[in-house]
C-alpha cells in the first residue's frame, strides 16, 4: 500500500514539474524567412528593429533568449543588443563575432525580460562585406539604421521607405498569444477586362495552431466582403491565400485592403498587424514576366541532349517569354565572362539566376515552373533593342528599357547585357542516348554517340556579369521608362553575326533576374536606334571640372557613386550616373571624370 502511494506521488510530482515548466515560444518580427537583399550599402553599420508598447504589453513577462540575424553576406565582429534607447545604455549586449550570409541564431548570455515597454532589437557589424539583410516587407518600425551618421528610421523616410531588417526575436513563454500577421504586395498589375487575383500572406507568430481565418476586403473602401478560409497554420507557418476577382473594366488605379478579422472565431491577440492595402493598376496591356534560363552544358558532356531539347521545347512554344542561355563549360564555346557562374553538374541550370536553387534542364520541369513564374504580372517591365553601329558589324548600339509601375525609392537594380549566338555549325556533341537505350530524348536516340548538330542559345558574351552600376536610379516615378544605352563590342569567336541575339537581364539587389527581354541584333540602317537622336543618351563631355550639356533641352542630374546628387561645377574626380529627362523618357549613362 505503501509503495502504490509513493509511486503516485512520484508521478503526480512529475506531472507537476511538467506543467510548471512547460513553457512555448515563437519568432517575432516584421520579416518571414526570406532574406532578399541588403540595406545601407555599408561594410560597417547598426540595424535595429522596433518593438512598441503595445506590442510589448502583449508579450509582458515572456522572455527573450534568441535573436535571429538575417545576412546579406559575412559580417565580422557583430554584437547583437536589446534596449530601450537607440543612443544609450543597452539592457543586453552578446558579442557574436563573425557571421555568415544567412540566417544566423544567437543566444543571449541572459536572457531578456519583456516589461511592456517599448524597446528596439539590433546589432552591429564591421568586416568587407555590404552585410545588413533586408525582406522584401514593410513596417514602419522595421528598420531603424545607423549608417555613420547617426540612427534613423528609414521605413518612414519619403527618401527611402526601406523594407523590413531581417531581425527576429525568440519569445518565450506560457499562455503565449494568438497572433497572426497579415501582409500584401505594394503594387500590383493587372490586365483591364480580365479576371485577376488578389493574393496577401499570413504568418502565425505564435506557437498555437491556427484553423480558421477570417479576412475582409474592400476596393477603393466601397464595399467590404468576408472571406473564410479553412487551414493548419503552426508556429511561425507563412501561408499565401488568394481572392478571386471579376476584374476591372476601365484603366485606373484603385487600392484594396485586406483585414485579418478572427482567428478560430476570436479576434487576433494584437490587431496592429492585421490590416495590410496593395495598390492595383488597372492597364489595357500588361508587360511580360520572363523566365531566363542559364544552363551548364558542355560539348563533352552525354547527358547534354537533355537540356538542348529542352531549350527547343521551350523556345517554340514559349518564343515570347522564355530566355535560354547555354553557358558552356571546358570546351571550345567557352567564355570566361561566364566563369563566376558555377554549376554542380552537367547539364543542370538556374532560373532567373536563383543560384540557391539548381534544376535538371527537363523540358517537363521547366514548362511547369515557366507557367507559374510568368503567371504573376512583373512590377517592373523590360525591352530592349539592338543593331550594328555600321555594315562592318563589329559594333552593337543596345538600349534596355524599364519601366516601373509605382514610386520607388532606394533601388539597387542593374542592367546586363548577354550576346548569345544560335546556328553554330563545326561542333560535335556528346550523345548518351544513342541508340535509344535510355529511351527517347527528342530525336537524339536516333543520332550517333558524337551528334553533329547546330548550337544555339550559345553564351559569346557577358558584358557585365553583376550588372552596370548606375544603369538604374536609385528612384523612379510610376510609369517612368529609365533607358539605358551601351555600346557594345562583338567578340572574335562569333562564328555568324547575322545569328546574334541580345539579353538584356534586371538585376535586383540580390542578384536575381527580375526581368529580361531579348531580341535579334538588327542589321545597320540609316533609322537604326544610333540616328535617333529622342532614344540615346546624348554626348556629354567633362571640361575644367563641368559637365557640358550645351544643346541639350531636357533636364540634367548628376550622382555619385552613392546616389547622392553633385553640383555641376568645380567635380571632382571619379565615376558619375548622368540622369537626363527629356518629357517623358529618362536616359541613363555612367561616366568617369579622370
């Protein structure tokens, strides 16, 4: 009798402790978990995050043990810090040392204690690298920021409206609350008369599991409309949910907010972050989404075929939208404008320059990722156009065109051009699927083991693998076209120059492909885009420290390096962005004042 209760009080002892020291948590910010460029362009910085009362509140008495950083690239000596005043004293400080590009956890050396006051979650860093991350979200108090003179706070700077520091806090806790974020895209696109889609985000920010959501929305706050949607969503699951829509009639602009109203029939733990608009431009045409391939191929390689017949399924029935560029490895259509592009394995390939991501050259793969990706409307749009400069055609004059579709500011994009050749003819390719034994593949199993066939989508030609500084502005204006002009040599290992074609790539701070165009390189004419004078940048030149613009009627900025506007007079040395805009076009050019 006596050993059945001591065995009873032993487990209800046990079932004590559990419960006493049961305890959940989550991660808490104002990003999800995608680290999508790099803010502030400075290899030594501080950024922080900003934690209001009433958030605070909601969290009194919970814990902080962990803070997640998100990098853009290594960061040396970093010291993570939480305090109540950016200038003053920190309530903690852990030193990290060196960082890697990514998400890195650290852990306080004590842990922090949420009083329901307001407080701010940072750190610092020094080292060669440009390291502080960003998302590709929003909040006001997302990214506060010391650059070297001093803390501001740059989401709300009409200079910069900077997107969300990849910082995260690790709450802990009992009896955490049910709290949800709801967010939306800026800007959308869609095509006037055509059905469209309204799509926002949800990311539960707490450790209980979400069922039900509730959202409203309402267009231009005419009419507000529930919709219910039924989920499993566990701590910190990101979730995207779209609305059907009949569409708009009429050109335009409207705005459409989105509002979380319950969560499993009760309303969200904190309604700070429930409510998020998108603006929606109402267009009779809409630019394309283009989806560029860069595949790893090489002569020598047998399992090649694949990918070559792959890049004619998609090229024929996709000509308008897919980009293929075969980058050839360790043979003689090599270019080492390529080389910093490296690959695991032959044939293997990157979508839009996602270089996280390698996919097999399937035909079937990328005719399914190609009709996702150019499912969803661009926000910005890409042309370009290319002739020879004369009927020697050793010369290209190329123009990329972009267009943005809303205000920005603080942009990072960069233009780079790619010359790819198609019809090359002398070159035998490595054939693993003759005779059939690996079945069908194309009409490859009926060629021999060395297939003679003409090449194309052939890399010749990167003109600047990372994209020309400067080619975009910092800031553009809704609708504004930025036209970027280059003139462009043909390499000596193009075989025929009537078979040239140029890529033109945007670049995004990352280093992602946002968007291309591609086109045929024209032959010379007296009308090719050289003799026109409304479409190329004109010929400044530099005197006694003045840019001259004699001749010129339009308007004329200059930029350093960093953006920052200079005076035209008494310049110093050093590389410039010259913005001119005459009407409505805008023309960009980079020039070095020796």
């Amino acid at each position: 009798m006596k050993k059945t209760v001591f065995l009873f009080l032993l487990l209800l002892s046990f079932v004590s402790i559990e419960a006493q020291a049961f305890s959940s948590n989550c991660y808490w910010g104002y990003c999800n978990n995608k680290i999508t460029g790099e803010f502030g362009s400075k290899t030594s910085a501080k950024g922080a995050i900003y934690i209001p009362a009433d958030v605070a509140k909601l969290y009194k008495g919970k814990t902080i043990s962990t803070v997640r950083i998100g990098l853009a690239a290594m960061a040396r000596n970093v010291k993570v810090f939480i305090t109540k005043n950016l200038n003053g004293e920190s309530s903690v400080v852990k030193t990290a040392g060196n960082l890697f590009n990514g998400w890195n956890n650290v852990k306080l050396s004590s842990a922090y204690t949420i009083d329901g006051d307001a407080f701010y979650i940072g750190y610092s860093y020094n080292g060669d690298n440009k390291s502080m991350g960003r998302s590709e979200m929003y909040s006001p108090n997302a990214c506060w920021a010391d650059l070297g003179d001093g803390w501001k706070n740059y989401a709300t700077d009409q200079n910069y409206e900077a997107l969300a520091l990849t910082i995260q806090a690790q709450i802990s806790g009992e009896d955490m609350p049910k709290d949800l974020w709801l967010y939306a895209d800026r800007n959308v696109i869609v095509k006037k008369g055509t059905p469209c889609k309204f799509e926002f985000g949800v990311i539960n920010l707490s450790p209980r599991v979400a069922h039900k959501l509730k959202v409203s929305y309402t267009i231009d706050n005419v009419e507000e409309k529930v919709v219910e949607f039924k989920t499993v969503m566990g701590a910190n699951v990101e979730k995207t949910f779209t609305i059907n829509y009949p569409g708009f009639n009429k050109d335009g602009a409207h705005t459409v907010k989105f509002n979380l109203i319950s969560v499993d029939d009760e309303a969200d733990a904190y309604a700070g972050n429930n409510i998020d608009y998108t603006n929606v431009k109402v267009k009779g045409s809409v630019p394309k989404q283009r989806f560029v391939v860069e595949e790893g191929t090489g002569l020598w390689c047998g399992y090649c075929p694949r990918g070559i017949v792959a890049f004619r399924h998609m090229a024929e029935k996709y000509p308008e939208t897919f980009i293929g560029i075969a980058v050839h490895k360790s043979d003689d259509l090599e270019t080492n404008t390529y080389s910093y592009m490296k690959f695991n394995g032959y044939p293997s390939c990157y979508v839009n320059r996602n270089l996280r991501n390698s996919t097999s050259p399937e035909a079937g793969t990328l005719e399914v990722m190609h009709n996702k990706a150019v499912a969803i409307p661009p926000h910005v749009g890409v042309e370009v156009t290319a002739s020879f400069t004369d009927n020697t055609k050793k010369v290209i004059d190329a123009k990329a065109s972009t267009t943005f579709f809303a205000d920005e500011q603080g942009l990072k994009y960069k233009i780079s051009y790619v010359l790819i050749e198609n019809g090359i003819k002398g070159y035998k390719q490595a054939n693993y699927y003759s005779g059939g034994s690996r079945g069908k593949m194309g009409g490859f199993e009926n060629l021999p083991g060395y297939a003679s066939i003409d090449m194309d989508h052939v890399a010749r030609m990167n003109y600047s693998y990372y994209g020309v500084d400067g080619s975009i502005p910092r800031s553009v204006k809704a609708d504004e076209t930025i036209e970027y002009a280059a003139r462009l040599e043909v390499p000596g290992n193009v075989q025929n120059v009537d078979n040239l074609y140029l890529v033109a790539l945007l670049l995004n701070s990352k280093g992602e492909i946002e968007n291309a165009a591609e086109t045929k390189v024209e032959p010379y004419t007296p009308t090719s885009i050289t003799e026109n004078s409304t479409l190329l940048v004109p010929e400044f030149t530099f005197a006694n420290g003045t840019l001259n613009v004699n001749g010129f009627a339009g308007k004329v900025f200059i930029y350093n390096i960093y953006g920052v506007e200079v005076p035209n007079h008494a310049i110093p040395s050093g590389v410039y962005i010259i913005k001119c805009v005459d009407g409505g076009k805008t023309f960009v050019k980079k020039m070095v004042l020796k």
